[in-house]
C-alpha cells in the first residue's frame, strides 16, 4: 500500500520463493519494530496514553518504518535475482519436478535440476541449498548483518558450533523472559501482595527452562549438523551417480561406434575378398589352362603359352605387392629411397610407353613439359613412377575418345603433374570414394572396365608417405583432371648413365659357397639351376636343423634362407648361425614371401632381403653386393640386320630411326606390348624391316631383354 506507489519497492507482486530473500528488512524490520513499541507501550514505559493506545501505536509504528527501510536499503531486499529468461513462446511449461503444466508466470529456472520448476515445488524442495539465490538465505544473511554491525572477529567466532549453540539458546531465552515479565506484570497488578512469591517462582521456572533451552539448543545445533553431513553426503553420492551414468552413456556410445566400425571393417573385408577373389581368379586361369595345355601338348604356340603365364604371374605379383604396399604404408613399414633420378630420360620413357597405349585406342597424346625442370633430382625412382603410371594408365583405360595429357610444371623445388583425360568422368557421388581400396564407384561405364581398385589408394598413400598430395582437381561427364604435388629437389653435379653391360656368365676371384635353407624343392632347383652354372658352389637344406649342421661343416660365404620352415623358424635359424661366432664373415640374405615379418628384424641378424617370387637378376645382384663380386659379362654378337639396313641409305638413320630410338627406350622399361605395336609399325612402314622384326620378336618371346638392349645397342652405335 505505501511502498509501491512510492517506487520503493517493484511494481508486481512477486510470490515464487526462488526470486525472494529469506528475511526481507523492510516486512521483518518494520514488523519487528512495532513489536517492541506496542510492547513497550502496553507495559506503560511510554505513559497511561501510550499503554491505552498500545495497538495503535504498532500499527502507526509499522507504516511508518516500512518506507523507511525500504528507503534506507534502497529495496535491494525485495528480489533475491533478476528474473530468467526461460526459453521458448508457450505459455504453459511442464514443472521437472512434478511434471504438471503451469503458467510461465508461475515458473522459475532451477538450476539444481537444470530445468523450470513450479512455484509450488520450489517452496517444497529443500536439497538444493538455494543454488539459485545462495546470498537469500536466512545463515548467510544474518552472518552478514553480524559482520556489518560487530567486530570481524567476533562475528567469525559466532559463526562457529558454539556461537550457533549460544545464538539459538540466547533467542530462547528472550523468549522465556518476555513471556515470564509479561506473566509478572498481570500479577503485580492484580495481587500485589503476591508479588514476592511470584517473583522467586518465576525465577525457579525461567532457571529451569533455561537449562532445558540449553538441551533443546544443543540438539537443535547438532540436528543441523547432522542433517547438513547427511544431506552433503547424499549430494556426493548423487554426483558420483551421475558420474557413473554419464560414464555408462559415453561407453555405450562408444560400444555403438566401436559396433558400427566392425560391421564396416566387416563389410569391407567382404568387399576385400571379393574383389581379390576376382583379380587373383583372372591370372589364375590363364595360368592354369596354358599350364593344362602345355601338358597335353595341345597348345598351339608354346612360345605364345610362356608368354601368357608369365604374365599372369607378373599380373599377380604386382597385385600382391600392391595389397602389400598399402599394408606397409598404413603400418609406416614403407621406405623410400633416394636416387639421383634422370628426370628427362625418366619422363620420356613414361610418355613413350603411355603415348604407344594411346595411339592404340585411337586416343591423342598431349605432352607438355616445363622448360624449368632440373635434368636430375632426387627421388624414389619406383614409387614415383609407380604414381604417375596408376594415374597416366587410368586415364587411357577410363578414355574411349578424345585425349589424355601430361603436363607438368616446377617452382621452388615442387613439381606438379597434372594428368587430364576426356573420359566418363567421376560422378559426384563417388569423389569422396575414389581413393578407398577396391572402390570402382557407380559409373556403369568404369565399373565394365577390369581393375583391381587399388590404383589410385596407393597412388594416394604413397603421395602422401613422400611428402606430397594427389587430389581430384576437377571431374565432369567430358573427363578428369588429377594433380600430383610432389617435393623434387634438383642435383647440380651431372651424374653420368651407367654402360649397359650383357648376360652374367662367371665372376672374378675364388670360388663362393651359398647354403641354401628351403622347404620347398622347386625354388631349390631354381636356385641351384641359376647358381651352379655360375661357379658358385651350393649346399641344399630342406629344413632349419639340417642347415644348421651344413653350415658347421660347408662354412658357406652366403646363407639364403627362407623363414617357414617345417622345424626351426627361419629368424632363429639366422639367430643361431649369427650366434655361433664360427663364421663372422657369413653373410645371410632371407628369402621369403612373409613380407609382413620385416620390420621387426630389419637389420637385426640378415643383410638383405628378397621377395618371392624371385627376379632372378634381383637375386643376383643382390649376391653380388653382399659377396662383393665383379662379374664376367659374356659378349653380345652383334646381331646383323637383315635387308641391309632400315632406312634407304647405307646407315641406321633417316625415316626409321626414331623407330630404334622408341625401341631402346620401350626395352629399357620393360614395355613388351609397346615393342611390339612399334614392330608392327616397322612392318608397315617397310616391308625389308621384316627379318629385322622377326628376329628381335624372337628375342621377345625367349624374354631375352639382355640381347634385345644388346642388338639396340649396337645398331646405334653403327648408326
């Protein structure tokens, strides 16, 4: 009625209990004020007028103090907190609590249960200590009052057991006191020669209920204390609780995610093995019914049936180090090595051997080469040829029209090769899929070409492992455009090309003696039909033990051992004989398909290792690294040209002699179906070019690439 029309107070009546203080001075004040006036006027200390007029003295006492205090603690005591902008446009919210819907007006944001409440359910709770308003409640603003009007020392001591114990007994025993005057009072009016006798028993009876108002206080402190320990106790097993469910709810998202990524690894080790079923299938059978035919002695070429199984192996082996090298990329197992690389030479072979594929298919191929690049720079010869030929092969595989590019650019030691064909493209839909192992995507068109899928995922792996990127520039219905971002750094000194030397024959110095440790017989009979002729001298063991006991009694100069084998593993077998200090200068070269279990013994106790299936010149050149060997070469004849020559006048030269030059360079890669296309050529050109061709195709279908680079050789050494 005063406070409101005066604007000392606000102008809504706020009734929920999370907006207000405990004790508000301005009704507790002036309440407690006209207490004490009408009291004392009742009791006739303010005179005969007063004592009459006691009720009106606490009503004018009440109306007359509340604006005051209200003015003098500037209403700061009528709102606990402002109020909480609760989300959302409905008019009525669900209570946490009771789950009953109310009014917005009614509601409050508790953030004990981090969700609206009732008014009715917040004036009900009790456990939550007021988080909402901790500076409201009655303990804190008394001890508030008392460090405002007594010395900070005192006001810490009354916070204590003692000081609630002798607070609570002190307001107890006003009390009792002013109910005892009150008492006296009435009776020293009515029988006033009473007095003396209701005086002392008044007192017997305050001395007694002082002492129970004692008792009554210490329990009362004690319950409070008791209930605060019980109620922070509850609190600390409530939060361990919700610990523990929140911890059930992250492991059971991460059972769910570890649920999902094994039904993926599952799916994709389906998809793993069918596609690997199929590509390994293909070779398989063409190996196999050559293999049949060969036995039945029904095939019709027998040059044309080696020709094929050998390769399908090679088809089968590129596959299985594909899979190997995404193994070993994946593991950080992979290795480069740094070479002085002929970057010239190098891309001419590549576009030599991919511009040959093209003109096969009808397509056009465009090379353009910076006038920036260095003539040599460092790099992995093979894994970057490796790269380049996934993407330069997929764009001739994926292009039934049109062109594919080559372009290559270099700044600042970074070369870029942008690979562009006219193809299908790659839909949208499969951009984020291209580079993810035998993922063909869902072009009708790609998916009817054969392929394994692993192309562009090692292509991808091996960029990256070489500090480089290979991205999917651009892709459309007219074709794709692929970018290889790759550090080369140049080397200034010129390295000179190494000579070209012929078939091994023999070796310079003392004859060698190689143990050989394999449970296979065949690659024992390979082996031994490469070594013997050679000169060496070798010792055959089919099992760990055995070529433990050969090596103490031979004392070879080399061990090949393979690391399955049917007794002693073949790392212990290497263990042992690195062990026995008998042969220090025995060297061991493992000879095993078990690439998986390399690097863990990677210079441990061998000195090399060869992959099967073996290449033989590998194999040999290896030998002779470890053994430190010079060769003996056996002398290429220089192989006469029937028909004279290739050209109209007497030497290698004129129109046919960048046919010799595409031949030497096709035979230094080792591209056989380039060679031949550019044979079919020489035929076409010139029909006296055909004993020429039919001579070196006779070196091709023995795989005699020595004498083939040997005749090449010599022809433009004439030249």
């Amino acid at each position: 009625m005063i406070n409101k029309p005066l604007g000392l107070s606000p102008r809504y009546i706020e009734f929920r209990r999370a907006y207000l203080y405990d004790i508000n001075p301005v009704g507790a004040g002036a309440l407690l004020l006209s207490i004490v006036a009408s009291s004392l006027s009742y009791l006739g200390f303010l005179g005969t007028t007063a004592q009459i007029l006691s009720p009106f003295v606490a009503l004018l006492t009440a109306f007359c103090a509340a604006p005051l205090i209200a003015w003098a603690t500037s209403g700061r005591y009528y709102l606990a907190r402002p109020a909480d902008d609760i989300h959302g446009v409905d008019q009525e919210l669900r209570c946490t609590i009771c789950e009953n819907i109310f009014e917005r007006a009614d509601m409050a944001f508790c953030p004990a249960y981090a969700g609206v409440i009732c008014s009715l359910c917040c004036t009900l709770e009790s456990r939550c200590h007021d988080t909402c308003k901790p500076h409201g409640r009655v303990a804190r603003q008394l001890s508030t009052l008392m460090m405002l009007v007594l010395p900070r020392r005192i006001a810490s001591a009354l916070d204590t057991r003692a000081g609630h114990f002798a607070g609570i007994m002190l307001a107890c025993n006003i009390v009792i006191a002013l109910l005892l005057s009150m008492i006296y009072h009435e009776i020293w009016h009515r029988a006033p020669a009473a007095r003396g006798v209701v005086e002392t028993t008044l007192w017997i009876v305050y001395l007694c209920l002082m002492l129970l108002s004692g008792i009554a206080a210490w329990l009362i402190v004690l319950a409070h204390e008791s209930r605060r320990a019980a109620e922070a106790e509850s609190s600390r097993q409530t939060a361990m609780l919700m610990e523990e469910i929140d911890a059930h709810g992250k492991t059971e998202i991460a059972l769910q995610k570890a649920k999902e990524t094994a039904e993926a690894a599952n799916l994709a080790k389906t998809r793993y093995i069918v596609g690997i079923s199929h590509e390994i299938r293909t070779p398989l059978n063409s190996i196999s019914g050559y293999a049949q035919l060969l036995e039945r002695g029904s095939a019709e070429s027998a040059d044309n049936a080696v020709r094929v199984i050998r390769r399908s192996s090679e088809h089968l082996s590129n596959l299985i180090d594909g899979l190997l090298d995404i193994s070993r990329i994946e593991n950080g197992m992979l290795r480069l090595n740094r070479e002085v690389v002929n970057l010239g030479v190098f891309l001419d072979e590549l576009v030599d051997m991919f511009r040959l594929q093209a003109l096969a298919k009808g397509l056009e191929f465009r090379y353009d080469r910076s006038t920036a690049l260095p003539a040599h720079v460092h790099a992995d010869r093979k894994r970057l040829g490796q790269i380049l030929i996934n993407l330069l092969s997929n764009a001739i595989k994926y292009t039934d029209t049109g062109h594919v590019s080559l372009k290559i650019r270099y700044r600042g030691q970074i070369a870029e090769f942008e690979v562009t064909d006219t193809g299908a493209g790659i839909d949208a839909a499969d951009r984020d899929k291209i580079f993810e192992p035998f993922e063909r995507g869902t072009n009708q068109v790609a998916r009817g070409v054969p392929g394994t899928g692993l192309g562009l995922t090692i292509t991808k792996l091996l960029a990256h492992i070489m500090g480089g990127e290979v991205q999917l520039q651009a892709s459309s219905p007219g074709g794709s455009t692929f970018l290889l971002r790759v550090l080369l750094s140049g080397v200034r000194d010129e390295i000179a090309a190494p000579p070209q030397e012929g078939r091994i024959c023999d070796y310079l110095g003392p004859r060698q003696r190689i143990l050989l440790a394999d449970d296979d017989p065949l690659h024992l009979d390979l082996v031994q039909n490469l070594l013997r002729p050679l000169g060496f001298t070798v010792f055959v063991a089919r099992d760990g033990k055995t070529c433990l006991d050969l090596a103490a009694q031979c004392r070879p100069d080399l061990a090949m051992i393979d690391l399955s084998m049917p007794d002693i593993p073949g790392w212990q077998v290497a263990r042992e004989l690195r062990a026995a200090g008998t042969l220090p200068r025995l060297k061991i070269m493992i000879v095993s398909a078990n690439a998986h279990d390399l690097a863990s013994q990677l210079g441990v106790v061998h000195d090399a290792f060869v992959m099967k299936p073996v290449l033989l010149q590998q194999l040999l050149e290896q030998t002779g690294a470890l053994l430190n060997l010079k060769w003996i070469y056996q002398p290429q004849p220089k192989v006469p040209v029937p028909g004279k020559d290739l050209s109209a006048g007497g030497n290698l030269g004129g129109r046919s002699s960048h046919h010799l030059e595409d031949l030497y360079r096709l035979g230094r890669i080792g591209h056989v179906r380039g060679i031949e296309a550019k044979l079919r050529e020489l035929e076409l050109e010139d029909s006296a070019n055909d004993a020429f061709t039919a001579q070196m195709r006779s070196l091709l279908a023995n795989f005699d690439m020595k004498r083939y680079m040997s005749v090449l050789e010599a022809i433009r050494a004439d030249a």
